[in-house]
C-alpha cells in the first residue's frame, strides 16, 4: 500500500518499530491503536514519546475485539505470532505487515538487505561506514553549492528503524538495512542488493523448526529479479544451499579460496582479496582488521562483497574496515583490571554464537553463560567448554539445562562451575575465579529476557557492574 488515509491501523507492540510505524502511518492519515500486554505505567516512555500524535492506546493486553476496527494488522519485530489475536486476524484473512514492509513499499532509491543468524549487525554497520566514506568521496567531487548531494541510511533491526526517515529520503540515496527473520516472516518485497551471511540455529522458540527459520531468511530472496544482486556466504551450508534460489547477480564470500566461477572477496594466505570475473584486487591484510575471530574476518569480507556489489570505491572501503572498531555488546573490551581482561558479548543469543567467541581467543577463558533458552542445542557449545574453557559461570533461567549439558559431556575442563541466580552475581563469581591473563567472556548463548529487557541492556549492566569491581 502507499495511501494509507483512513486505514484502520492496528500496531501489535509499542517496542521500537511499532512506535516508529505508530507514528508514520498516523502522519499519512491512517487511523492508529496501538495495543501493548504493559500497563500504562511500565510504558510512561513509550506514551511520552507518542504525545501528542493522534492514535488510540490498548494496553494491558491484546483483546480480539480490537480486530473488529481493524483493516490492517502490524506486528512489531519481538510479538510472537502465536498470539490469540494474530491468529485470529489470519483466520479473517486480514492483511499483516511490519515496519521493514511498509519501508520497502515506499522507499525511493536503493536498498541493501543483510540477514543471518550471525554477524548481520557487525556487517551492516561496517557497510553503514563503507558508504558514508563513498558518500563522502562522492560529495568532494560534486559542486559544494549542489542540494541534491546523496546520503546513505542505516538501521532496520539495528539502530532506528528506517520508516522514521524514509519521507526525507531521495532517489540517488542509499538505504542498508539489517533485517530479521521475525521481519521477513511478513515481507513480500525484496531490497536491490540481499545478503544472508549464514543460517544457523537460532530462534527455534519462534519459528520451531530450522526448515521454518531458513525459509524465513530465504524471503529475503525471493521477490528479487534478475536485475538484482545475491550475495551468500559459501562456507555456511545452509546459506550455500540457497544459492538456486538467487535471482539476481551471485556473489560470496569466504575464508577460503574461492571456487573458479565465483566472484566475492575471500581471504588467501593472510590476504584479503575481491573478484570479479578475472579481476582479483588485494584490499587489506588480515592483520589490519581490529576485531577478534574468524567470525569477524567472515563478517568484514561479506561487507567487502555487498559494498562491492553496490559500486563502492575500494579505497573507501579499506579505509572503513581498517578504522572499524566493532559494534557494541559484541566481544567489546571494557576494561583490563588485575590483568584480567573483561568482554561483553552480550548479543551472542544462541550457542552457536558464544562458540563463535570462545574460538576468537587463545589465552584461558572464564565464561559467563546463561539467561533464558530458546529451545536450541547445547551439545557443541558443551563439548567445546569442555575443551577450552577453564572456568564456567551460569547465571538465569538456563543455567540447569546448560548445566545438564556440559555434565554429559567429556573432557578435562572447565576446571570450576559455579551456578548463579542472576547476572550481577555471576561477575562477582567470575571475578572471584580470574587470574592476571585470563579473560573473562560474557558470552551467554541465550537470550536476555529473564532479567532484562534485552541483550544492549543486559550488555550496559555487565560494563557498569565490571566498571564497579575493585
């Protein structure tokens, strides 16, 4: 839809995209309720930041009824979609859509799309920087006195959603999104350039099976055309798998050197290289990269392949990812005390992603792990404890099962375990156990929402109480 004038809105969560949809679509003359299960006064910062913006309020549940005045139903990113009134609104065959759609609807220039269930912030965020660079560049070559100079825009999953400022955008800007799998469940378009960097699992609570989380991640291709670009991450099976599904121009990336026929940027004898047919340009050595981890070499060389396929100048772009110091709640150091240098992973929600940032270290490990589960496993993640780490500390709802799990395993370590009730305590055990040249790692491998009200919060806890330790 484009006009939404008089549309009956109904806006399922008052979180960061159903607040910034709420406001959109009641600027473009679409009658809002926005419903939320909190009260009035668990939600005193979302009803401030809505006053004045002509929209009905439905809190303290979700109530069928409100269906009853509904056209169109929109889902903020977190709402699970076994709710009753979700549920009942398919049943009716009443439209449902998200914040990422409606942008997709209205946007008027490029668009680039990351996904995955590893590494998409990381890599839109550098991207975010390649283009700003590129951008930049573009502008010393333009007239200065030009009004029509391009801007790039970042955020989605990540940062604001972009809804807030699609009115403001034109048509030779450039839209990075970071997209997730709850968003694209609803999404029937798909961005210029769509990049999923790997498929793990991960979100089994919401989607239940991994056959359901990778179709969700493949939408992200299937409403590309032929004019489009794919990109997909060759050393991740179940992204590599997907590669029949790409419409548009393929491209990858890898560790390794690249199959004859593939075009992307690989990394080969401690060299990071891009392809292009025949072409191979040298763009930087591993050992200029800033951030810890295989991983991470993973998640530079993927933005490196979209950048590329967005027309990017490779200077601009080796001198982003030379000066990227990382993103936020992801294996940031937050100090060094006693010798004991301590990181907060706090974004590793799934175990495949604390098994990510055990291997991104050599020196010994006190790992902090726990918070809620998501029906995922945790046998890898046990069996590598097992063999690396030397000290484990649980904390939250999952610390039995994690618990259960590194017991049936095999090994000599972790040398202690001790079981926390919550975050706080778990730093005062680790603390407790460290010695100068270990490094303690706030990797919890689930999610946050037991004792906070998502993982940047339970990251900002974990610095400030470390920042406390004497």
């Amino acid at each position: 839809m484009r006009n939404w004038k008089d549309t009956r809105v109904l806006v399922l969560g008052a979180a960061r995209q159903g607040l910034a949809l709420a406001r959109w679509m009641s600027k473009h003359g679409a009658k809002v309720t926005l419903s939320d299960h909190r009260t009035e006064a668990e939600l005193s910062a979302s009803l401030a930041a809505l006053n004045g913006i002509p929209l009905q309020w439905a809190l303290g549940g979700h109530p069928i009824e409100l269906l009853d005045n509904a056209d169109v139903l929109c889902l903020s990113g977190g709402v699970p979609l076994t709710l009753p009134i979700i549920q009942e609104a398919i049943k009716r065959g009443m439209p449902i859509t998200n914040d990422t759609q409606v942008f997709m609807e209205v946007v008027p220039c490029k668009t680039i799309g990351i996904t995955g269930s590893a590494g998409k912030t990381t890599t839109t965020t550098l991207v975010g920087k390649m283009a700003k660079l590129n951008k930049d560049e573009g502008r010393r070559m333009k007239d200065e006195t030009s009004s029509l100079l391009s801007s790039a825009f970042v955020g989605g999953n990540i940062g604001d959603p972009l809804i807030n400022y699609v009115d403001e955008m034109k048509p030779d800007d450039l839209a990075i999104l970071e997209i997730s799998s709850f968003q694209l469940e609803q999404m029937t378009l798909s961005t210029n350039i769509a990049a999923i960097l790997n498929i793990t699992p991960n979100h089994l609570d919401r989607h239940g099976t991994m056959d359901a989380y990778t179709s969700a991640k493949a939408r992200l291709l299937e409403f590309q055309t032929s004019a489009d670009k794919t990109i997909l991450g060759c050393d991740d099976h179940g992204v590599w798998n997907l590669r029949d599904k790409a419409k548009g121009k393929l491209s990858t990336f890898s560790l390794h050197e690249l199959a004859n026929g593939l075009n992307g940027a690989y990394l080969h004898n401690g060299q990071l290289i891009i392809r292009d047919g025949n072409t191979e340009t040298p763009l930087l050595s591993r050992e200029k990269i800033l951030l810890r981890g295989d991983h991470n070499v993973s998640n530079v060389l993927a933005a490196f392949t979209i950048g590329h396929a967005a027309g990017f100048k490779t200077e601009s772009m080796i001198q982003a990812a030379q000066d990227f110091h990382g993103v936020a709640h992801r294996l940031e150091l937050v100090r060094d005390l006693h010798g004991v240098r301590w990181y907060n992973d706090s974004i590793a929600t799934a175990p495949e992603r604390a098994m990510a940032a055990i291997r991104a270290y050599e020196e010994p490990i006190v790992l902090m792990l726990g918070g809620r589960d998501k029906d995922l496993p945790w046998n890898d993640l046990a069996d590598l404890i097992r063999q690396r780490v030397d000290h484990l500390v649980l904390f939250g709802e999952s610390a039995e099962k994690i618990q259960k799990a590194v017991s049936a395993s095999s090994g000599e370590r972790p040398y202690s375990l001790k079981v926390c009730a919550a975050l706080r305590e778990a730093i005062q055990q680790a603390a407790q156990v460290a010695k100068s040249g270990d490094v303690v790692l706030l990797s919890p491998g689930g999610t946050s929402f037991d004792e906070f009200i998502d993982f940047a919060e339970r990251g900002e806890k974990f610095r400030q109480w470390v920042l406390e330790l004497s």
